[in-house]
C-alpha cells in the first residue's frame, strides 16, 4: 500500500479487519478448532529502512520485512505497480555498500554479546549469559543471511529449513541446536559454546 495511503486509512483498515475478524464464521471455526489460532493482518507500505539496534536488543527485522514481504509472499491482487517497482528495487538483494555496511555492525553486535559472557559467568549471571548467548545466535543467523545476499524467515523459527534448504549448510545446522544444549546451567559451560559460536561466527560470515 502507497505510504501516503496507509497513513491516512490505517485506523480505518483496522477497525474493519477488527469487525471482520470477530464476525466472519470461517475465522470464528478457526478459533475453535485449536488453542492459539489466530490470523493477523499486517500492513506495509514498502518504506523499508534498518530499525534500531542496540548492544542488548537482539538483531533488527530489517531483512525479515524485505523478505515476507516481497520474497515469501503471494500477491493474491495488484492495483498500479507499486509491488513491481518495489521488487525491482529490493530484489535479489539491496545494494553492496548496505550489505557490507550491515554486515559489519550485525558482526559486532554479536560478538560484543559474546565477549560479555565469560565476565558474566565468572560473577554467576548464568541468565544474563545465556540471554546473550541466545541474542548472539540470532544475530549470527542475521550475519549469515546478510553474508549470503538472501532474505531469511524468520529468526527464531523454520531453522533447519532455512538453513538446510534456503542456505544449503546442512552442516551447520547439526552444529546449532548443540550451542543451547546446557547441561549444569551454573557453569562454565555456557562460555563453552560461547567460544563454540564465536568460531562459527568467523567460519561462515
């Protein structure tokens, strides 16, 4: 949707979706037929732009929004060209200056994630380790799209998908679940896969 468009009908949409969504029957059997279900509708006027990212905030959906949006979505009606034009400028993938400039900061984000977490668990903050442990991991998926010039998913979910068949490193996703596998939580062992995470880190991106 045009930016100016969305700008001024956006209250407007979403109060119809409200009252369609509480009224229509089919999404009323949706409700009933799991715990959970549940459809969103979001709107996007192709404005994308890197949102903020801090030294705790875990990585940024600039890359998430491109590809969900213009990558991994059908377009089930067109009016004008804006979704074209919109294509032609993002795709395959932004341009090199971006993505080596993004490269670099999502690289340093996580490994000043990493560097924290061997000082943390000498004080005994093992969650505050693992917390950065975890925002790291996801900051080496951002890292190992960017590094790659394709658009993930998602970064907490379809992992092994978008590793095995989007990315082709089937290896890698072996090496994954095993950076989480903590077994004496207060321990060294969560600076342990720290190191095992930052030479992953330096291999692949």
């Amino acid at each position: 949707m045009l930016p100016e468009v969305l700008a001024v009908k956006r209250e407007e949409l979403e109060r119809w979706w409200g009252d369609l969504y509480q009224a229509e029957p089919a999404f009323q059997a949706l409700r009933r037929l799991a715990k959970l279900s549940h459809v969103d509708l979001e709107f996007a006027d192709g404005c994308f732009a890197p949102g903020p990212h801090s030294w705790t905030s875990g990585p940024d959906a600039f890359e998430l929004e491109i590809g969900n949006t213009l990558v991994y979505s059908a377009a089930l009606w067109e009016r004008g060209d804006t979704l074209k034009r919109l294509k032609a400028r993002w795709l395959p993938y932004y341009g090199e200056e971006l993505r080596q400039e993004r490269l670099a900061m999502v690289r340093r984000f996580c490994f000043n994630n990493l560097e924290h977490i061997p000082p943390y668990v000498e004080r005994g903050l093992y969650f505050q380790a693992f917390n950065r442990l975890y925002d790291a991991l996801r900051e080496f998926l951002q890292a190992l799209f960017i590094a790659r010039r394709t658009y993930p998913i998602a970064s907490d979910t379809w992992i092994p998908e978008q590793l095995v068949e989007l990315l082709g490193l089937p290896e890698l996703y072996r090496e994954l679940p095993t950076l989480l596998e903590i077994r004496q939580f207060e321990s060294q062992e969560i600076a342990d896969r720290a190191r095992e995470l930052w030479r992953l880190v330096e291999a692949y991106t």
